[in-house]
C-alpha cells in the first residue's frame, strides 16, 4: 500500500518548522463554493500555465460526461492509474452516489451536491467532452490520488472515488455548507457592508488556513499547494476554514519546480516568471489571502481603480501582474488592520522569496496577533 500521509499533529501548529531535506509535492483539486455561488469570478478563477517562451497561456480546470474510454490504455509514464493501490484503495460503489443539484463548473470540471450512504458529500466529475481525453482523465487521477494521500482537519476530508466505467469517473469528498471565502467575502462588502479590518471571525479563517500550510510544508516528502485562493478556502456553517483544490498540487522537486501554475492575482511573481519556485510561493499566496480577509475586496482592486482612473483606460490583467512583478503595485491593507498583521501580509508577498517567512513562522506570528481576539481560543 501506499503510505498515507502523518494525521495532523498538533506540532505541526505551534512553532516554526523546518522543512524536511526531501524532494516535495503540489496541490489543486476543485471544490468549488457549494452554498454562496457568484457570477463575477470570471476575471478571477483561472489557472495559468507560462509556456516555453515565457508568456502567459491561460488554460481551464477540471468538469464532466460519460463516454466509453478503453481500460488498457497507459499514461506516458507507462502506469495504469486507475489501477494504483491508492486508487483501488478509496474505491466506494458507485450505485451508494445520489447526485443532486450542480454546486458550479469550470472549464473541465463540475461540482454536484450529493448524498453517500445518507451524508452529504460534494461530486466531482469531468464534463463530458473531457471524458472522452484520456489525458484529461490521468490528470484527474492524479489529483484523486493526492486527494487520498492527505488528512487534516483543515483539509477537506476525501471521502472516495467511484466509477463504473472511466468516463463515469467522480472524486467524493465533505460538502462545505458555507461556501468558499471568495463569495463570503463578497458576501461581507455587497450586502452585511460587514467593517473592514480584522476580527475573531477572520483570525479563525486566517489560522486555520495557515494550519493547512503547516502540514503540507511539513510532509516528507513536502506538498505545494500552488493554488492558494479564496475560492479554493472551503468554509462550514461555523466559518471553520478547510483547503481545497488539489489539481495542480505535486511532489516538488527542487531542481524542476518551475511549471507556471495557479490563478494570476495570487500568483507568486517567481511562478509567473517561470522561475524555480518552492514553499514560499504558497506563503506569497497566502499574504494576498490576508489582504483580501482585510479588505472584502479581490487583490489589487484598489490598484486596479487607481491605475484607471489616471490613465482613462482599463488596466489589463498582464499589465497588472508585471506591476506586482516589479514591485510597483502590492496588495493593501486597510487602515483598521493591526499594524502587526499588515507586517506579516507585507513579509509574506516580499519580492524575494528567500525574505518570506515558512508557514510555520506565519502561524507562530498570527497565534501571537490572534491573542487579542477573545472570543476565539486559539
């Protein structure tokens, strides 16, 4: 069998980790806003690969169909995954799936509502014109396999994989009834015009989020999420936060980290660049995290506005992350923010990656900005 990965440990959340000397991995599979779903993430949610030249080629996630796929075929590495112990291992009966209604849909994915054996459970399936691509379903594979292979409360939970024929294939995982951050946070500026600044409420999300990072950078071998975001930050009815989205999550190995993956606005400038990249990619993600917890609003909105109104024209997203690139535009905070807080997002999108803290510093950090908040108990 295939190891699983350590349970949590609640070492993992008390103080800076060093990460073990071992080659790690990346994280992405889609699990997308099942209570609260908006209709503007158009300019947000997509997934960036830099091809060989350098430039950014936008590509589309995950969604479903079912179509007849031939079982013998063999990915290029000559492996059946389907057939993989892990695989095998979290199979569950595909008549005990009752799909309800759609939760959302990507570019190669969609997410359904379910019940297994009476519990609620999020579905995940291939569209149908991705059904029909063997690549498309190796991938998927893939990402269920590292799905199985992580277990930690702020992680959500893998509940199994089904299929009667490839083409049917579905990742079962815990249904989320709070929907993702990216919509509550929407949610907080539109309509409860919710205060900016920190409060418990937020603290809890933030440390939960970084508990999540803790674990994976503490793996052997270490996991990137490489995916970091609102939308993949998955809450309960009590706002407890879960990570999500392990698609493009992998083993890193520290020669060839370099593959351009992950959503622009909280994209790394090193991973936009096509430069080797490690651990502290997640770390600049998550500082952007902070800032959107902060503000309500998506990252460099207020740039965004003020780069507009003084040139007359609309910035371009590319545009945009060559600024972020270069320095010249970062994320903000507002002024209600604790000046504690503000350093640490500040420290965490530092330009050089080498200046971030690990997540296990951001955790020891924020459990020391967090005591001010009684309400919650850390």
């Amino acid at each position: 069998m295939t190891p699983r990965s350590p349970s949590f440990d609640a070492s993992y959340a008390i103080a800076p980790v060093t990460l073990p000397a071992a080659d790690p991995i990346v994280l992405e599979s889609y699990v997308p806003s099942p209570a609260i779903v908006v209709n503007d993430l158009n300019n947000f949610d997509r997934t960036v690969d830099l091809d060989s030249t350098g430039g950014l080629d936008s590509t589309l996630r995950l969604e479903s169909s079912r179509t007849s796929i031939p079982t013998t075929k063999k990915t290029k590495s000559g492996s059946e995954l389907w057939e993989h112990e892990a695989i095998l291992a979290a199979r569950i009966p595909m008549e005990k799936l009752i799909r309800k209604e759609l939760v959302s849909e990507g570019g190669h994915g969609a997410v359904y509502h379910g019940l297994y054996r009476g519990r609620c459970v999020a579905i995940k399936v291939l569209l149908p014109d991705k059904r029909k691509d063997m690549r498309q379903i190796n991938i998927f594979l893939s990402e269920i396999k590292m799905m199985a292979s992580v277990e930690h409360p702020r992680i959500v939970r893998f509940v199994g994989v089904a299929w009667d024929a490839l083409s049917d294939l579905c990742a079962v995982s815990d249904f989320m009834p709070g929907g993702d951050l990216f919509s509550l946070l929407r949610r907080f500026d539109r309509v409860d015009h919710r205060a900016q600044g920190f409060d418990a409420d937020k603290a809890k999300i933030a440390l939960h989020v970084v508990q999540a990072l803790t674990y994976l950078h503490s793996l052997d071998p270490v996991i990137l999420h490489r995916d970091l975001k609102s939308m993949n930050i998955l809450l309960s009815e009590d706002w407890d936060a879960k990570l999500t989205d392990f698609g493009v999550s992998r083993k890193w190995t520290v020669d060839t980290m370099t593959q351009g993956v992950g959503t622009r606005r909280w994209m790394a400038p090193e991973v936009m660049m096509g430069k080797h990249y490690d651990t502290s990619a997640d770390i600049f993600s998550f500082g952007v995290v902070l800032s959107e917890l902060d503000s309500h609003q998506p990252p460099y909105a207020s740039a965004i506005t003020t780069l507009t109104s003084d040139s007359g024209e609309k910035v371009t997203e590319t545009a945009l992350m060559e600024m972020v690139a270069m320095g010249r535009v970062r994320v903000e905070f507002s002024p209600n923010a604790p000046a504690a807080l503000v350093n640490l997002g500040h420290a965490c999108v530092d330009l050089n990656p080498r200046a971030r803290p690990s997540a296990g510093e951001v955790h020891y950090q924020l459990q020391k900005i967090l005591r001010r908040y009684q309400k919650y108990t850390l």
